[in-house]
C-alpha cells in the first residue's frame, strides 16, 4: 500500500473521470494520502495540451466521458514525443473493454466498479522515484 513518505517527491495524479460520484471521494482520499491531484470531467480539445503542460505523473482515464472517446486521447497522449511516456490506466464499465484500451496504447486496464486498493496498485506499479 502507499503510504505519504514512500516516494521523496510529491506524486500527481490526473483523473480524466465525468462521474462526480467517483471523483470527489477519490480525490479527497488521494489528497489525504499526500499525492497532487487534479480532475478533468469532459475532454476538450486543448486537453492533451494541458496534459503536455502539466506532465503528470500517472493518468487514470475513463474510455467513454459524455459521448467522448477516451481511448483517442489515450492515442493522442501515446503518440506525443511531449506525453508518449506517462502511464495510462483507463477505466470502464463496459464488459470486453480491456482490448480496447490495451489496443489504443493504455499501460494498464481498471474495471468498473473499482476499490481504492486498485488505485494504489496502480500507483505503485506505474509511478517510481525520479
């Protein structure tokens, strides 16, 4: 499990989610727990210029955010010299979507409904000391 002293930096996530229902709990634990993180409901088309800005440290991407496709950002990001390096985890609900995601260049795969400990895991496995 992480805890707050295990990396000697700050960690930031990103949350590209557009359920308020998952993202405020989340996010408030997350903080508590020491990591920066930030939350993007719907996808615009300056978003992955903001990713690029900001270069956050791991990305957990919802596939289908209001009639948006998540996994062409996840293209996007991926295929970026500016963002082809931080880690991807998308989320979905939706039965056979693990494929998808895998297929669209995601570092990893996170099936809805999930626990905080996925969360941590994933944190673990994608995010290491720089």
């Amino acid at each position: 499990m992480v805890k707050k002293n295990l990396f000697d930096r700050v960690i930031s996530l990103l949350l590209i989610e557009d359920e308020g229902g998952i993202t405020t709990p989340l996010k408030l634990f997350l903080e508590d727990m020491g990591f920066k993180v930030s939350v993007i409901g719907e996808i615009e088309k300056d978003t992955h210029d903001l990713i690029a800005k900001e270069r956050p440290d791991l990305i957990f991407l919802d596939m289908f955010l209001s009639g948006n496709d998540g996994k062409v950002l996840c293209r996007q990001i991926k295929n970026d010299e500016r963002t082809k390096t931080i880690p991807v985890v998308m989320m979905s609900a939706y039965p056979n979507a693990k494929e998808a995601s895998m297929s669209s260049g995601a570092d990893g795969y996170m099936e809805k409904p999930f626990s905080i400990s996925d969360f941590l895991e994933y944190i673990e496995r994608f995010v290491s000391v720089k």
